[in-house]
C-alpha cells in the first residue's frame, strides 16, 4: 500500500468514526516511540511480587501461581475466540482446542518448578501465612471450567438428579463439586476460604454461568453437523483438553501437594482446610468436560488409568461412541 492509499484508508477509518484523522495524524507528532518495556508493562509486571516472610522459595510460589494466572487468561482470550463465533469452523474450534491445550500442557510440565523448586522446610514455614488462601480461590481456573461444558458436568456426582437445565443458576451453583471442598469437615458450614472467595467472585462467576449456559465448548461441539462432529482431529482435540485439564493437569498438582503436605510424620492439611486428596483427586470429582467423546471403559476408569498408558492410547484415531 502506497502512501496516498495508507492516507485514503487512515480517513475512511476515523471519518467513519466521527474523529478528524488530521487530528490524529498531528498527535503523531508528539508521541514517543513504543518501547518493548513500556509495551509489556515489565516494570508494573516485576513490581507485583510481594512476599509475606523472610523464606526465599516463597517468591518461587507466588511468581508460579502468577504464571498459573496469565495463562489461565490465555486459555479464556481462547475459549471466547469459539464461544463467540456462530458458525464456527472445524478448522476454527480445532485451532483453538489445540491452542488451550498447549496451554494446559505447559501447565501440566511446570508443576516440576514448584515441586522441586522450593525447599519442603522453607514450604512449610511461610504457607503458615497463608490460611485461609487456596488455589482454590481461583475465579480464573472456575471461569474455565464453566466456559468449557454444560453445567450438570460439574455438579457434584451426588446431587445430579436433583439438578436440569430448569434449575436457578444460584441454586445449582451450590451443588458444583468444588463446594464440598469449601465446607467445614461434618458440617454444611462454608469455611472461610469458601466464604470470602463467595463474596468477591460469586456474582461474577453466576454472570459466567449465564453467559456459556449455551456457548460453552461441549454445546458448541454439540451443534456442529455431525459429519463435522466425527472428524477425527476435532474429537482428538476434545479429548486432549479434558483428559489434560481434568486428568493430566489435576495429578500433576495432587503429586506436588503431596510432596509437600506429605513430608511430615502427620499429613498436613490445605492452607483452605479441605480434604485435598479427596478434594484433588480425578477419581474422587468425576469432573468430565465431554463424557460422550469417552468410552465406557474409559469412564469407569476416569483418574485411575495409568497417564503413561494413556500417552499412547490418546494418538489413536477415536470417534464418537
């Protein structure tokens, strides 16, 4: 594009805005160049790491978890890219599954810094402070749990009868399989983890409900025409994500709790105070993102099957059962 074209194009866009682009050409005049540290925000970025004691790991804990949290931001920006699109591609969702998952997938490898990067003696000196903050809290990873399938996936196994598409969003929000983890052991009673992370996300989180009641990735699977609802590369992306979310991903973070929580001669609790093993463990939360893409087998055996086995058995061509 030539000069007078670029020109032609710089009116036509901000005419069609009602902005003046002689204005805006001028102010170019005044603007200083963009800067890589300006442009990444590096300063403000580095300027987030606040530690709460003396113990040196803990600025590998907190830079960790706010890595867990950018990413997690990444996999949103793509899970809207489908939830948005009406008619959408295979070639599309595929793109973006596979994108989420790579995603997920470093996740699921970076456990490695936490487990092996902190001292268990250090770890267990400055999580002290921690109480009542959990992982648990994270409205991020919730937002993409709910974006990712129909919400009866994630109610507690043992209250989905009691639960459809009729059901209130608040009431239904009760049962989701994470809340148990949120009560006081014996009682119906909401911790103080479960309480204040309620009270900052809970409106949010029921507006998210709301919004992928009918976008959400397993609807919008749902929808394709089922020639395109067999293709082998879009059902093999399905089941990489939710067997890397669900399985790959949660284990990984089970084996470094363990680690940690399982060093002293008594098991120590969460900073949230739930059961985490009950808690953590796949085959305890059925958590399953798209149980029709699964076959029967691999259901009853959800977060038992060896994960090496399942490295190789996720290469081999699948289709909807």
């Amino acid at each position: 594009m030539n000069r007078k074209e670029l020109l032609e194009k710089i009116d036509e866009k901000y005419n069609g805005i009602g902005i003046n682009p002689d204005v805006m050409l001028e102010g170019l005049l005044h603007g200083n160049p963009i800067k890589y540290w300006d442009y990444v925000q590096t300063d403000a970025l580095l300027g987030l790491q606040i530690q709460r004691t003396d113990q040196p790991d803990e600025m590998v804990f907190i830079m960790y978890h706010q890595i867990n949290e950018l990413l997690f931001k990444m996999i949103l920006w793509e899970i809207d890219q489908v939830a948005d699109e009406e008619n959408i591609t295979v070639e599309k969702f595929v793109k973006h599954l596979t994108r989420i998952s790579r995603y997920f997938d470093m996740l699921s490898k970076s456990f490695d810094i936490m487990g092996d990067g902190m001292d268990i003696d250090q770890y267990m000196k400055f999580r002290n402070t921690l109480t009542p903050a959990s992982g648990f809290q994270s409205a991020q990873y919730r937002m993409i749990e709910v974006s990712s399938t129909e919400l009866i996936n994630l109610i507690d196994y043992r209250f989905r009868s009691i639960i459809d598409r009729n059901t209130p969003f608040e009431y239904a929000f009760e049962y989701l399989y994470w809340q148990a983890a949120g009560k006081v052991p014996n009682s119906d009673k909401k911790s103080p983890m479960l309480h204040f992370f309620e009270e900052k996300y809970k409106v949010k989180l029921l507006r998210a409900m709301r919004k992928y009641n009918q976008t959400n990735l397993w609807a919008k699977f749902k929808l394709l025409p089922t020639e395109v609802k067999n293709d082998l590369d879009l059902i093999n992306a399905m089941r990489h994500y939710d067997w890397t979310v669900n399985i790959s991903w949660v284990m990984a973070h089970y084996d470094a709790a363990g680690k940690y929580l399982g060093s002293g001669d008594e098991e120590a609790e969460a900073t949230g105070g739930s059961d985490w093993r009950k808690y953590m463990h796949p085959k305890y939360q059925r958590r399953i993102f798209f149980p029709d893409l699964w076959t029967e087998e691999e259901l009853k055996n959800w977060g038992i099957t060896n994960l090496k086995e399942y490295e190789i058995l996720k290469e081999l061509p699948k289709r909807v059962h």
